[in-house]
C-alpha cells in the first residue's frame, strides 16, 4: 500500500513538472514507465496478493488435514514440507540474483 501511493505521488509529480505538451520523447518514455510501474504495483496489490493468500490457505488446509489423517510421528510431514519449501524459496532467491547480475552486466557493459 506504502509503495503504490508513493509510486501514484511520484507520477502526480512527474507529470506536473513535466507537462506532456512540453515534455520531450525520453521524458513521455519517463512517463509512461512510471505510469505502467504502478499498474502493475496496483494490481499486484489488487488482484494477485489476495488470491496468494487465498491459494495459501487452501495449502495449508490441506497440508493439516493429511497431517491429522495420516498422524505422522515426530511432524515429519511438517518437518519435511518446511525442508522442501526452504530448498524452493533459497532456489528462486538464487535465479533471481543470477538473473539480475546477467540483465545489469549486460545493460551495463553493451552500451544500452
């Protein structure tokens, strides 16, 4: 919520010192860029944070319902699960620093 008003203050902003009759293509490119950046924070925000959590939910349910059907000693199920969602979280933090080096080693050093 913080960052879509912050985002929706920085276009008002933008716009404002920059009129879009005075403005010159790179700043309507500015512009434009700020504008989608907070359509897609608004709908992040709007559409795909609450079906998360709804999705969640429903994953947790059924993680406690064969957990109470199957009635594993010592939480292995609990146990288990949490090793496997660690492995994935670490895994796609990872993809996702690797991603970012290449895209900005790239931007940086091909003159973009």
């Amino acid at each position: 919520m913080l960052i879509s008003s912050c985002s929706a203050i920085s276009v008002a902003a933008f716009a404002y010192l920059h009129p879009w009759k005075t403005a010159s293509t790179i700043e309507r490119y500015q512009l434009g860029f700020l504008i989608s950046a907070l359509g897609c924070n608004l709908s992040n925000l709007l559409v795909f944070t609450p079906m998360t959590v709804e999705v969640i939910y429903f994953v947790h349910a059924l993680q406690l319902f064969i957990y109470l059907s199957l009635n594993f000693p010592n939480d292995t199920l609990y146990y288990s699960l949490g090793m496997l969602y660690s492995v994935i979280s670490g895994l796609m933090t990872v993809t996702a620093y690797f991603l970012l080096f290449i895209f900005n080693f790239e931007i940086n050093y091909t003159g973009i």
